[in-house]
C-alpha cells in the first residue's frame, strides 16, 4: 500500500491562504480515497533538504516511499496512474486528461498567474497590465467555447479540472470570470466537491492553528 | 506502425522563426527516429477546424492516427510514450523527467514568456518589468544550481531537456543567460544537437520558403 506524503509551508501570511498548491495534491488524493498525511517544512528558513526536494524552494512536493515528486502538475500526473477516478484509463480520454491539464499549467496559468500578480500588486495600469488583462480575455473566451460543450474536460471529472478549476478560481477572486458565466459555473461546480473543500478548508486551519503557536 | 503528422502555421513573420513549437515536437520526433511528416495551418485566418484541434488557435498539434494532441508539453509526453529515448522507463528517472518537463511548463515559462515578451515589446522599464526581470534572475539562480551537478535533468537525455533547453534558448536570444554560465553551457549542448538543428532549420526554410510563395 503506497503511503503518500504531501509536503507543504509551515505558515504563509494571509492572502495566499486556500490558494497555496498543496490543496491541489490534497483534493486529488481525496477524490481518489487515497490515504495520505500532510508534513510541513520551513516557509522562513528553506534549508537544503527543502531544495533536495523542491529545487525553486517552492511547495508542495509528494513522496510515495522512496519517490519524491515536485511541482504540482507532476504530482498530479503520479497520482493520475495510481487512479483511474483522477486520470481515465481509455486512450483517448488519457490524451484529452492529458493535454488539458498541459493547457492549464501553460497556456492558461502563463497568464493567470502574472494577472493575478498584478492584482496583488495593485498594479493596473500600464502597457504589461493592459497586455496581460487583454491576453486573460483572449484566453477565458476562448476557454468559455470548450467548457460549454461539457461538464468536464477530458468528459469524465479528472486531474485536468482539478488543475483548472483551482487556477480558475483564484482570477475567480479577483472577479475575472465575471463576463464568463460558462467558465464561473465551472468553477462553482468543481469548487462544491467534497474532496476540494476539504483539502481547501483543512489548509485554511492548518495555517491558522500556526498564527495561534507562534 | 505510428504515422506521426505534425501541425503548425503555412507562414509567421520573421520574430518568432526558428521558436514556434512546433520545433519541439521535431526534435523529440528526430531524436526518437520515428517517421513523420509536417501540415500547416493557415496563420492568418484560424477556422474552426483549427479550433478543434487546438482550443486557442496555437500551434503545434500532433496526429497520430485517429489521436490528436495538442500543447507541446502534452505531446511530448505522448511521444515519451512511444520511446525510451525520450522519456526512461525506470520508474525514478521517469519521475525526474516528467517533473522537470512540468518545471519548464510552468515555474520557467511562467516567467520567460512574459519576460520574452517585454523583450519583444521593447517595454523593459516600470514596476512589471523589474518584477519579472527580478523573478527570472531567482529562477536561474536555482535552476544554475541543478545543472552544475548533471548533464541532462533526468540523468539521461530526455523530453525534459527538450522543453528545457528550447525556453532557455529564447531567453538566450536576448542575453538573459550572461550571467548563467553553466545554465548557458547546457543549452549549448543541447542545442548541438543534430536533432535540434534539423528540426529548426527545416521550420526556418519552411517559413522562408512560404515568403518566396507569396
């Protein structure tokens, strides 16, 4: 029986909480019915063994015995083949998983994450804010064309909505998805599974039990 | 036997010739020794059934037989498939490939395509510039460290220096690797490659060719 691990910060300040990336692993584990705990490492003081483990010094990383995964994607396609429930077994099916998850990491968060950024930022203005907002549009419209013709990506609920949905979520926060109903109903529907508001809340206390400790 | 086609535009301006990648999915396809041949798609004006290929109106796609893939990531890691030579079969090396192929995709390219784009903007001043400019210099800074200690991310020669070595090179293209050395060593040797150079030179004729037609 694979033990699974999910390696994440100790503590993060306030904005990023619920956002940060292990709740991605977390929901695909829950999903699965896979047993797994959660560790924690150093958010201040990122040691050597944090980068043997996660060479941008980043989270989460997911261990399963001797195996050590980083970077969110990777840890969701190393789940994908533990369970047909989060990466169909079809050929097919396993492409379009495959390709739209792809499409999340790259064409979508290339994009999402700089935008989200400059809302952090509270930077709106400028020739990069008006390229990055116009690129978001472009992207969202013609994502909005896909997600009408499904409930899910790959037909079956999978890693690639799991990955979607939580990137989609955070331009969801900051009110991007508001000319997008297709999309934002997508988002509603993914964001009411059990797995992904449990892996979500259980974060949200995590970090907060770590305020009442320090 | 597999009938790979790859899919990319008829014709782009002169800036991205040589990166459009569609270079990617050549060079694993050379390194692998498998057959293949390249279509186009009109660049100017995208129908619908370039849309139902590729979601975004981007390129490349890849066929093979009834199997349409599209995001360069997801048809590597297709390809990874369907030779060890692009992707090891030996489970921690396997690992190791897939997380640096997403690495790439996501915490590099995050940061080299927009920071590309400021490049090809001429729009290097101002509070989004030094954040990305910034963020790249953190990402190499790390990523120095990893390729000091191997020659390939994976052990071996794999997707994910393909992935790797092809962003660099666009970062290279604007000098944001001087400072990097061992970092610019890697994407020297990598794109010594008589695979790399094949499938670039045979996209820049391609394009070149398309001017002559026009």
């Amino acid at each position: 029986m694979s033990e699974f691990t999910v390696v994440t910060y100790d503590w993060v300040p306030e904005p990023p909480r619920g956002y940060v990336r292990d709740v991605r692993i977390c929901w695909a584990l829950e999903e699965a019915g896979l047993p797994y705990r959660v560790e924690t490492t150093p958010f201040r003081d990122r040691g050597p063994e944090h980068f043997a483990h996660q060479p941008f010094g980043q989270v989460p990383w997911l261990t399963d015995g001797e195996i050590s995964v980083f970077e969110s994607g990777a840890c969701l396609l190393y789940l994908g083949e533990k369970s047909a429930k989060l990466l169909p077994t079809d050929t097919k099916a396993r492409v379009e998983a495959v390709e739209w998850l792809i499409a999340g990491l790259n064409s979508m968060e290339m994009v999402t994450v700089p935008w989200s950024i400059h809302q952090f930022s509270n930077d709106r203005q400028g020739a990069a804010w008006e390229r990055t907002d116009g690129w978001l549009t472009t992207r969202l419209t013609h994502l909005e064309k896909v997600i009408g013709k499904r409930d899910w990506l790959a037909g079956s609920f999978s890693i690639a909505d799991i990955l979607m949905a939580d990137l989609l979520r955070l331009v969801d926060r900051f009110d991007g998805l508001k000319d997008f109903p297709t999309t934002k109903a997508y988002v509603a529907r993914a964001t009411a599974r059990p797995a992904l508001i449990k892996a979500r809340d259980e974060q949200i206390a995590r970090f907060k039990a770590a305020d009442a400790a320090a």
